[in-house]
C-alpha cells in the first residue's frame, strides 16, 4: 500500500497521530515562586538536585453541527446550551466558538476504479463546480487536495488554492482497478494530521472497498486520531438492493457519524451540486467547542468516548464519537 503522486510514486509514513494539542512539559515552581534548579550544596562537588514535575494539558477539540427536527441547522446556541460527557463526566467547555472561522483544509477524494468508468465525467464535473465555491466563500487560508483512488492511492494534487491545477489533473482521470477506499481514509488522514484548522475529507464513491489492506477499524482510527470529519458522497444509487453496495454504504455512514460527517446519497448526477451545496453550508456554520478533559482517567493510546447534548432540545448532533488519548 502506498500513497503516489501523479508525476511519480512517493514515500510516506504511515504514522498514527494523535488529534488534541499537548502543552509544553516545564519544571513545576518551588517554594519561593522561581522554578525549581539544581543547587550546590556544602563545600564538596557534590550536586543535590530538586526533583522536577510536569503537567499534561491536552485540549479536546470538537466541531459540532446542530440541526432541528425538520433538518434545518441550527446556529445561534450559547455555550451554556451545549452539554458534553468524556467517558461519561460532565466537562466545562472551555473554548466556544459559533459558526467557526477556523481555516479548513479539504480532502477531496474521487474514486476511479473501473465500476465508474462510464460516468466519472459526471463526479468530476461536480467537484469543478465545488472547489470555487469552497475558495470564494470562506476563509481565505482555506485550502483543498485532491486524491484519486482505485487499488492504490494516488495524490493528484496537494494543498493549495489551485483551481487551475485542479482542472488539469481531473480531467486527465481514467476509471480502472478495483477499490481501495479503506486504505485511501487511512493515508489522507495521515496527511491531513499536521495541518492547522479543520480537516475534512469529502469522499466521492460509488460504493466499498474491494481491494484495501488496511480494513475499516484501521480507516476509523486514523480518521479520529487526526480530527478529521468525513463525508461521503455516493453517487450512482441503485433503486434495489440487488447489485448495490448496501454494506459498503453502511459502513460509510458508520464512518462519517463517528467523526461528525454525514453521508450524502444523491438520487442522480444532476444532484451531485446540491450534495457538495449542503457540506459547504454545514463547514460554514460548525461550532466549536474546546475542553480540558478532568475526571476522567489517564489512560495513553486509548480511547475515550465523548458525547454532546443540547438538553432539553430536540435537535440532532453530529460530533466524533470520541477520541484517542496521545
């Protein structure tokens, strides 16, 4: 499994990273109020050392959409109206933000494997009509990457404002191989972990993965270790069950509500506009909230379920599912 770009095959890491911040380890103050230094003592050589202590703070970020019984977002909440739980304790939210600004770094994912052969023009067409949507009405540190996927991954081009470079490459997109959908949330997410602001994949498939090495669990936990929000577009439904992908498109919904996405079914290609329409307006109008995790135990490399309410309010929430600790 590798991850390549167009002009040439290219190493990449494949590290796990955690998605909360981790503050500075600094000497803890001594008595006097100075931190705490080794000393001499006596007249000898010899060095007494007073003991150094470090504090952990991690800061639990979390993009959150809210929407009312009849699907219409929700954007005007206070801080005081959210609830969140971290393994079941109540936390103070320290950080709120409404509608965020915060700048968003998008993963667009394209699947090219044979089954979309015929009508790839169609998801590609779509995409083009997105990416100046996405620069023009946002933040203007907003930037996209585009990926193709079939049974490898490719990177077609990397972050940047780049319409033109857009427009090249996706053209020049053919359909053939098999799936490797897992294998693509796995590696992007890598990509996207380093990067300032939100991360977002927006992954345009027509179905599951056929041919990845890595398999779902390891695609989920990549995605949440580097706070990305997935949502998934899948194009060409087919009306009955028979010859669709029903379990494949269950396991990208499973995808996207536990990393706070939603995943999007157009019932044609002349809906695929209005699929890209409804995630720009739902990035446009996320909350963020921020909190440092108390009461909860310590616990490294596991993972702590989180959950967000609106009490007394019946809305629907989309958040990740939880997170793991560094």
């Amino acid at each position: 499994m590798k991850l390549s770009k167009a002009a040439g095959p290219v190493a990449i890491f494949l590290c796990a990273l955690s998605s909360v911040a981790i503050a500075q380890f600094k000497p803890a103050a001594s008595a006097g109020g100075a931190p705490a230094t080794p000393s001499q003592t006596g007249t000898g050589s010899q060095t007494s050392t007073q003991p150094l202590f470090s504090v952990k703070v991690n800061l639990v970020r979390l993009l959150v959409s809210v929407r009312n019984s009849a699907g219409e977002l929700i954007t005007n909440l206070e801080r005081q109206d959210f609830r969140v739980l971290d393994s079941g304790v109540e936390q103070t939210i320290a950080v709120f933000e409404r509608n965020t600004s915060m700048p968003l770094s998008v993963a667009v994912m394209i699947d090219t494997s044979g089954s979309t052969r015929a009508d790839l023009r169609y998801e590609v067409d779509s995409v083009l009509r997105f990416i100046p949507t996405l620069l023009n009405a946002g933040n203007p540190d907003d930037t996209f990457a585009l990926f193709s996927f079939n049974w490898r991954v490719n990177l077609e081009a990397d972050f940047s404002r780049s319409f033109k470079r857009a427009e090249h490459v996706l053209h020049a997109l053919r359909g053939e191989g098999g799936t490797s959908l897992y294998d693509a949330i796995y590696l992007v997410s890598d990509t996207l972990s380093t990067r300032e602001g939100r991360h977002v994949m927006v992954v345009v498939t027509d179905g599951g993965d056929t041919t990845s090495y890595k398999k779902y669990p390891d695609a989920l936990a990549a995605a949440q270790r580097a706070d990305v929000v997935i949502y998934p577009v899948v194009v060409i439904p087919i009306a009955g069950d028979a010859g669709r992908n029903t379990g494949g498109e269950h396991a990208l919904a499973t995808l996207a509500a536990s990393t706070g996405g939603r995943i999007f079914n157009p019932d044609s290609y002349e809906h695929l506009d209005s699929a890209f329409a409804d995630i720009l307006r739902e990035l446009r109008t996320q909350y963020l909230l921020g909190y440092y995790p108390r009461g909860v135990r310590e616990q490294p490399r596991s993972f702590h379920p989180i959950k967000v309410e609106v009490p007394n309010a019946p809305v629907r929430i989309s958040a990740r599912s939880g997170y793991y600790e560094p």
